[in-house]
C-alpha cells in the first residue's frame, strides 16, 4: 500500500512541476509512477462506475473524444486521455490527475494487454483493425490473437465490436457479451473495391471471405462460402446516409428505436466513429437527444487535420499513417480540390514505423487525372513516395523531390496556387506545424479529421 500512495504522489508531483515548466503533453508522469508501482492502474481505477477502452488501428482518438464528450454532457465526470497518449504510461498519467465516476480510455491495440491485466473494463469499444506499422504488428491475424489475449484478461466486459469488420468480429466468437455496430447498404457502398485488401480471410475455416458490398478497405457486408460464417447482424445499424463535404446526416437504428444524427465530420470512416461512439452511449442508457446535440457540435481536435492560411494559400495539414488512411486521405482531399499543391512527406523514425512498404498498399490512382500544379516529396524517404509516384503513372516532370522540410515548404510556396496539402507521417507532422507557425500562418479549427 505504501508503494501505491509513493507511486501516486511522485507521479503527482512530477505531473505538477511538467505543468510548472510548461512541459505539457508529457506521458512521464505515468512513466515515473509505473515504476514504482507496476499495478498502479489497478488501483487508481477501483472505483470508478464504468472504465470503458476504446482500441482499434483509426478513429480510437476521435471516437473516445466524442464519446467522453456525450457522457460528460449527460452529466457524468468523465476522465479522459485527451491527446492520444494511449500508451500505459499515458492512460496512467491521466488516471493521477483526477478522480472521476467513468473512465474512458484511448488504449494502443499494441500494448492492450498490459491495460486489461491491471484494469477490469466494463466495456471494450474495438472500431477496426487495418494494416499500420507492420515493423510493431506485423500481421494482422497476429494482432487478433494478441487482442483476444488481452480480453480474455476483462471476460465480464462488454464487447462493442465493428460488425463490417471481419477481424474485429472475429474477436467476439465464444464470448458472452457482445454488442455489433455497423453500416447496411448505402448509396456509399461499392461492388467493388480497388483499395487494398486485409483481414478477407474466415475467421472459422480459414477460406477466403467473399463480399456482397464495401464501404472502405475490408469493412464491409461479408460471408464464407465454405462454411456459415457471415457479417453478424448489428445492433445498431446506420442506414440512409446522406453525405456532402461539410457535413454527414444518418439515421442510427438500435433495438429500443432510432435516432437521426448530423455531423460536421465528413467521410465514411467519420461515420463509423460516430456510430461507434453513439452505440457505446446507448448501451450506457445515455439519452438520444443528449447524443444527438453533442454529435451536431462536435469537432475533431486540432492537431491531426489543421488548416493553416499562409500567403494567400489555405494550407491543409494531414496525417497519414497506413494505406487506408493515405487512400482516404486523397479521396476526401482531390474530390473536393481544384488546382492545388500536394506534399508528402514521408519519415521512417520509430514513431512513423520503421517500414515505409505501406506506401504501395495505399490507392492512389484518383492522383493519376487530379488537376494540380505540383507534387513535393519530402522526408527521410521522399524518395520512396517519389518511386511509388512513378510507378502509378504519375507525370514525373511535375514531381520534385526536397527532402528537406524547411526548403520543400519554400517550394510549396513559391506555386502560385491557392490550396495545398501536406500528407505527414507521425513525425513531420509537428515539424511542418512548427514551420508554418514560424512563418506566421494562421491556424484554423479543422472540420476535417484525420482516421486516426
Ligand atoms: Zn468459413
């Protein structure tokens, strides 16, 4: 007990004097106190009412954000890490700061189990697995196996599970409690798909899975030829998606009724955070009309997708970390661009992932016949993307690569051009901030979230 209470007010110390010296953001606290006490979070979340975990390769940030932001707005107090420090050390540096009645923790799918084997979860919110950062996960089905350890650690939990997901799905076979949510047929949904393709294997026989339609990368309506394995029905459905660049209407439809919902976030993998976030929320008996208001108004936080105003030009800044989110990326960007500049700046540091192969697992055909003036490549491996540029058949001749960021950011702005984006790894993301902000652009809150 006193390793606890040493840990606990070391950590609180150490979290005061990061405030003190304007260090913010640091998980170190955290670090400090799981040192001391390695079952610090078993403790420090004994008596919450509910501790619910959202895991999952994108929209684990802006699907916990929303959904903390509905519980405290039906006037609970919520505890939150809100800046994606989903690490142990993270989750716990947020567990010192302040007591509350729930918990709702952004948890790295990776390290999920060092969570599980502490903290009892009364639910466990899983919105996808994709291929990210093959050099940490390596294969999927390795990652599967490596969440189903974690949860065998919770067994009363709730699973909140994608049901368009076949690996995620996969994980609620043989369990008790089980809760599915997902997107019937829309005027989204495709025949086919050219996007890459994972996770299209039974979970049961092993055979490959076939689709009756996609709504991106292997989320869709599935079901084994071989053997009765198919998408589970889902508990709460979104059906009747209307979708423009600014905003996305949709009706949810789960057991006790329905409800219509408005978001400012566009794209379909923002529909499934929302859907994943507003299910949990009626699963928690919190009130429609409270969902509804607080999905109209909710906003990504800055920082994964910012638009800056620099010399005349609107500047995007985007993350993007695996080839859905690259694919995707585009697809939002180019439908809605006419001439414009894209940057893609491409590092392989521990944080981006050591290995940039993802890079050709992403689509980027829609690049081919996009109208723009110019594309940078930047980086430690801009010239990798160059490469990849080249083989999908993009004219080479409006393709420069300036590996270096401060000088591939003077050649953006030397294009007499009124849009441009920037694709950053993990990174440069804050690199090519630091850069537009020193060069005096001014930000403006996003409306575009990144999938992460
Ligand atoms: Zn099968």
């Amino acid at each position: 007990m006193f390793r606890t209470f040493l840990a606990i007010w070391i950590g609180r110390l150490v979290s005061f004097l990061s405030r003190w010296l304007k260090r913010g953001g640091t998980s170190l606290p955290g670090y400090i106190a799981l040192k001391i006490d390695p079952n610090l979070m078993k403790h420090l979340t004994s008596n919450y009412k509910k501790v619910i975990i959202v895991t999952g390769t994108n929209g684990k940030t802006t699907t916990a954000n929303l959904l903390a932001n509905i519980l405290k707005a039906s006037g609970l107090k919520v505890i939150h890490n809100t800046e994606g420090a989903n690490m142990p050390a993270g989750v716990t540096t947020t567990l010192l700061e302040s007591p509350g009645e729930v918990a709702v923790l952004e948890v790295d799918e990776g390290t999920l189990i060092h969570v599980t084997k502490q903290v009892k979860a009364d639910m466990v919110v899983i919105t996808n697995l994709l291929r990210d950062q093959l050099d940490r996960y390596h294969e999927l089905e390795q990652l599967v196996q490596v969440i189903n350890r974690s949860l065998s650690f919770i067994p009363e939990a709730t699973l909140v599970l994608n049901a368009d997901d076949s690996l995620v799905t996969s994980l609620g076979l043989n369990k008790n409690n089980v809760k599915y949510f997902g997107l019937a047929r829309n005027e989204l949904s495709q025949e086919k798909t050219t996007e890459v393709l994972e996770g299209h294997i039974c979970p049961i026989c092993h055979k490959p899975l076939e689709f009756n339609f996609y709504h991106y990368s292997h989320l869709g309506n599935y079901f084994c030829p071989s053997c009765s394995y198919s998408r589970p029905k889902a508990d709460y459905e979104v059906n009747e998606v209307k979708l423009s660049f600014q905003q996305v209407c949709f009706n949810l439809n789960y057991p006790e009724g329905e409800i219509y919902l408005k978001t400012q976030m566009p794209g379909v993998y923002n529909i499934y955070n929302v859907l994943a976030a507003s299910s949990t929320a009626l699963q928690l008996n919190v009130k429609p009309v409270t969902i509804m208001k607080v999905v109209d108004k909710f906003l990504p936080g800055q920082g994964r997708a910012e638009t800056f105003h620099l010399q005349n030009k609107k500047i995007t800044l985007m993350l993007v970390k695996n080839p859905t989110g690259l694919s995707i990326g585009l697809k939002t960007i180019i439908t809605n661009s006419k001439e414009a500049v894209y940057l893609f700046a491409i590092n392989d540091l521990a944080a981006d992932g050591r290995d940039v192969s993802w890079l050709w697992d992403a689509d980027i055909t829609l690049l081919v016949d996009a109208p723009y003036n110019l594309i940078i490549c930047s980086g430690l491996r801009a010239g990798d993307m160059a490469i990849r540029l080249k083989y999908e058949g993009i004219k080479m001749d409006s393709v420069v690569v300036v590996p270096e960021q401060e000088a591939s950011v003077n050649r953006l702005l030397s294009e007499s051009v009124s849009e441009a984006v920037i694709f950053c790894t993990y990174t440069n993301l804050a690199l090519y901030r630091r850069i537009l902000r020193k060069r005096g652009a001014e930000s403006e809150v996003a409306y575009m979230s990144s999938l992460s």
